[in-house]
C-alpha cells in the first residue's frame, strides 16, 4: 500500500514539474499521460485495413510425445525423426478490417479482426511399422504415414507500430481445424481428428515507400506462430491403427506478404516536428489543419493543448523575427512583427519588447529624416500610414509631428505649382498636427497670398473679373493686414462687373467642377510623353508649369480618382519621372 502511495506521489510529481504554470492540472495530467502512451508516430492514422496476408513456412511438432498410442508398448519409430514432424504450412488472412475504430479511436494501438483459413501437410511419406497394418482391409489399397491439417477461423491482430515503415503486431485466433494421418495412393484420406486450433503468433513487418492510388502500401515480414491442440481422437472405426490421436501443439515460422492501409503520419506530426524546432507559428496553423482534418483522433485533445502552448511561445519567435529584420534593416517587417510579440502576457518579454521598439522606432524616424531630405514625401507618407496603425507602444507623439511635417511639404509643393487651394489646404493640415510649424506655415501663406495677388493682375487682364475677385477675397482671407485695401478694389471690380454682365460672360468655376477619372496606375510608368499620357486618361484635372535657371520645363498633372485619393504626375521636359498617389 505503501509503495503504491510513494508511486502516485511521484506520477503527479512529474506531472507538476513537466509543464509550465500555463496548464491547469488536469491539462497537465493529460498531456503527461498522453506522453507515457504516445506512439512513436504521435499523431499517426491507424491501420484500417488488411486486404490479405499470405504467409509460407514450415511448423513442427516439438516433442514425439504428441504422439499417442492405444499402447505403450507399441512404437512408431517414423515418427522419432523430426522430418516427419515437420509441415510445410501455407496460411492466409483475409480482409482484416479495424472494426473497432468506429467504436473508440484508436492511435496507440491498432486493432484488425478477419477470417484465417491455412493447410499444412508433411512433404515426405513415411512408412508404417513392419507389425501395424499396412492396407485398407477394403480396398486393398496400402497405407502411408502423411499428416495434412485444414483450418479455418477468425483472427484478432494487435498492432503497434514503431515508425512509418515497421510494425509488430500480435495476434490472437481460433479455427476449425482437420488433421488426417493416413493418405493412400488413390489420395483417400485416414485417421480423421476435429476440432479446435488455437494459435497465438508475433511478427514484425516492413512497409514500402511506395503508396498505391488506393492508398494501400505493401508489406513483407516474418513470423512466429504457436498452435495449441483442441481436437478429438482419430477417427478409426475399422480400427486399423494403434495411434490414438496426435497432439498438434506446435510452433511454426513464415515469411509474410500483405497490403495494408493506414500508418501514415498526419500534418500533425509535421506541425510536432515544427513545434520541437521552435517554429511555433508554423506548428500552430498545422495544429489547427490537422484538427479540422481529424475531429475524431484520439490525440486531438492534446493538438489542442499544444496550440495553446503554441500560442503562449508565438511572442518570443516573433521577438526573435524582429531581431532579425533588425539586423537586415527591414524596420516595417519589424513593425509587423512587434504587434505579434506583444499579444504576450509575459512581463518580462514585454520589458524586452519596449527595449526593442525603441531601437526601432528611433532607427525608422532616421529613415523619415532621410526621405524628407530627399524630397521622397510620398515614401514618407506610406511610411507614417504604417506607423499611425501602431497601437502597441506610444509612438503618437513624434508620428503627428512627422505627419505635420509631410503636410508642409505638401503645401509647398503645391505652392511651388501654383495650386493654392490645395497648398492651404495642406498647410491647415499642418498646423493641426504640429502648432511648432506656424513660422513655416505663415511664411508660405504669406508667399500663397502673394500668389493670389498676381493672379488677380493676369485675370484683370484677360478681363476675367469674376475669378480676380475671387482670388482677392481669398488674398484676403490670408493677409489680414492688407484686408482693408483688398476690399476697396474688391468694391471697384464688383461695380465693373454689373456694369459688364449683359455683355460678358463669365468664366466657370473650374477648380469645383474637376472631372472624376477612373485612374488605372497600371497603365503607366516612368518615361511615358506627356502624349501618351492624355492619350490613355485625357485632361488633367489640375495642370502647372515651372522653368527652371537651366530652362528645363517641370509640369505637375493631377487626376482625381474614382475613390477619392489623386494621382500626381511630374513631367521633365515632357517626359514623366514621378508617379505619387495619395
């Protein structure tokens, strides 16, 4: 009582120390046992089906003394040698079918149940002692000493298979079973004992790689078979021999050949084999496969717990992914990652985490300085769409000031193409992120003001007195101080503009009318003519023009997209080197 205490005591000892705190105990005691019972193909599909098995051997009665005579005073020297003991046997199974998987699964141990059916006979005939009788007493015919056994059953195989391509196996099986001892030369059989075979046997056996379309795999092995006797006396009712009956307890070896379905391991296996590598988000994916591939296995509870156990140890390959991108400096790959590692629990792993998103986010704000310097705004804007998605680690802060900072550089982009609307558009944008650019803003306000301005003098000149005031109020609008002298010509060109419009006609509000093009970006790159550009997606909703000191030509043509964003084209001396979406 004692030792099965101390035993107990030290199962669950195990039990506890085996597994982390993440398990409850009775995961723990499942897990454990699940190991102790596992099969060296964990999470293997069973054996379910044994077209046949043919085997061919010999088996020998042991010991003379099988023989038993009506005296003991008669003997059968023949019998002595073990020549004459000895049967060449030819056995086969058919149809073993795993019928009990549809009552439990199984995956430790495999079960098969089918019908046995084998002869045996002694290839040598042996000749009777000079004192028994050698003839039939009605026919004539002569006597040989020949044994021939014919049986017929049901079998029980166990199977437990060691890896992909072995097993052993033991089985179990009962036959009707009939043993003749005497034949002679017209083939009529003597001597007839019934009854009952019971055999237990073991064998191993090896599968080939090869995987029929049926699924089915061929197997050859060897095996030990034991035969214990149930069978009545000889039937002898004109009594012409002494023998009584013989004993047919015996031991025979064959060599096998079967098609067998089943043994092969699951996606299970391979998301164990990930798991043990330390790829827990490959392992976990296959867990998940493997479950909705096999809701009945036997080890799904355990698939279960191992993602679970998956899902516990993804942060720290994620960690490690990022170190890596890190080290190659694919800081948006970091970033991705990071969001994985911090779904973790672990405190400790997440003081590291913010270690390394500091690391992180400082190298990538490097990386927007140097787009910024670079003029390359719009890889600056994917990059802060990027970041503005991370919710992990407070980087607010310094990713709106950088979104003001894209903003201003918009603006004056646009101010530079004489697109005022649109430059303070971007400049309001801004100052709404980052209140420190305002010097900035004010000194390209100033400079859009001044633009307007000058607009006012060529639509004065075109006698376009609509637009000119239009543009005045806006000038205004941005240049309080000078609001006062604005408005009086403002009142000067409304007084032309009454007197004008039975005669005049006035231009159409274009900026507010930009047509909508569906926008295939597909369609174009880099080195296409400004020709072939208007070919393909017609006028440009907004067009502007620069030279520079060198008298190169810059044009910048926007379209505005069925989705609402814009498409900015820059052209070169009519040919197009920029493409930025927005």
């Amino acid at each position: 009582m004692r030792r099965a205490i101390l035993i107990v005591f030290f199962y669950f000892f195990l039990v506890l120390s085996g597994f982390g705190s993440s398990f409850s105990l009775k995961d723990k005691i499942l897990l454990r046992t699940a190991k102790i019972l596992r099969s060296p193909i964990e999470y293997r599909t069973p054996f379910t089906m044994d077209v046949f098995d043919f085997r061919l051997g010999f088996l020998t009665l042991m010991s003379p003394a099988t023989l038993v005579l009506d005296s003991t005073e008669t003997t059968f020297n023949t019998y002595s040698n073990p020549v004459y003991r000895t049967f060449l046997s030819v056995d086969i199974d058919l149809i073993k079918c795993n019928f009990l998987l549809y009552i439990f699964p199984q995956n430790f141990i495999d079960f098969q149940t089918g019908i046995d059916m084998g002869l045996g006979f002694v290839p040598l005939s042996g000749s009777l002692p000079g004192n028994w009788i050698h003839k039939n007493p009605k026919t004539g015919y002569e006597f040989r000493y020949r044994p021939e056994i014919y049986y017929f059953g049901i079998k029980q195989n166990a199977v437990y298979q060691i890896n992909e391509y072995n097993y052993f196996y033991f089985g179990a099986s009962y036959s009707k079973a009939r043993f003749y001892l005497y034949r002679d030369i017209e083939g009529n059989r003597y001597l007839t004992q019934k009854g009952g075979l019971f055999s237990l046997s073991f064998g191993f056996k090896s599968i080939s790689r090869y995987v029929y379309e049926s699924g089915f795999r061929n197997a050859v092995g060897v095996e030990v078979r034991f035969n214990f006797d149930r069978m009545s006396d000889a039937s002898d009712p004109e009594n012409v021999s002494p023998i009584k009956k013989i004993r047919f307890n015996s031991v025979g070896f064959y060599l096998t050949l079967n098609f067998i379905k089943g043994g092969h391991a699951t996606v299970g296996d391979e998301a164990n084999r990930l798991y043990r590598q330390g790829d827990y988000i490959s392992a976990f994916g296959k867990f998940q496969h493997f479950l909705k591939l096999y809701p009945r296995h036997p080890r799904r509870r355990v698939a279960e717990l191992m993602m679970k156990r998956c899902h516990q140890m993804i942060p720290f390959q994620e960690k490690k992914i990022v170190v890596k991108h890190l080290e190659s400096q694919n800081y948006l790959s970091a970033v991705k990652h990071l969001r994985r590692a911090y779904s973790t629990e672990d405190p400790i792993l997440k003081g590291e985490l913010d270690s390394i998103s500091i690391l992180t986010f400082e190298s990538i704000f490097s990386i927007l300085d140097s787009l910024f310097e670079h003029n390359r705004y719009a890889d600056a804007g994917r990059l802060l769409d990027t970041l503005e998605t991370v919710d992990y680690f407070d980087i607010s802060e310094p990713v709106r000031k950088y979104r003001g900072l894209f903003f201003l550089h918009r603006g004056i982009a646009f101010a530079k193409y004489r697109f005022w609307e649109k430059a303070v558009e971007y400049f309001d944008k801004a100052l709404a992120c980052n209140s420190d650019l305002k010097p900035f803003v004010d000194v390209w306000i100033k400079k859009v003001a001044e633009g307007y301005l000058e607009d006012v003098n060529e639509f004065i000149d075109q006698e376009n007195i609509e637009a000119a005031i239009e543009y005045l109020r806006k000038a205004a609008s941005l240049q309080p101080d000078a609001k006062l002298q604005i408005d009086e010509l403002i009142l000067s060109l409304e007084e032309k503009v009454e007197k004008q419009k039975t005669s005049s006609k006035f231009a159409r509000d274009w900026v507010n009318e930009i047509p909508v093009r569906k926008f295939k970006t597909l369609h174009i790159s880099p080195g296409m003519s400004e020709v072939d550009v208007e070919r393909l997606f017609g006028k440009p909703a907004l067009e502007s023009v620069l030279q520079d000191s060198s008298m190169n030509v810059f044009k910048l043509w926007i379209y505005k997209t069925s989705s609402g964003g814009e498409i900015h084209l820059y052209f070169r001396n009519g040919k197009l080197f920029r493409i930025e979406r927005f």
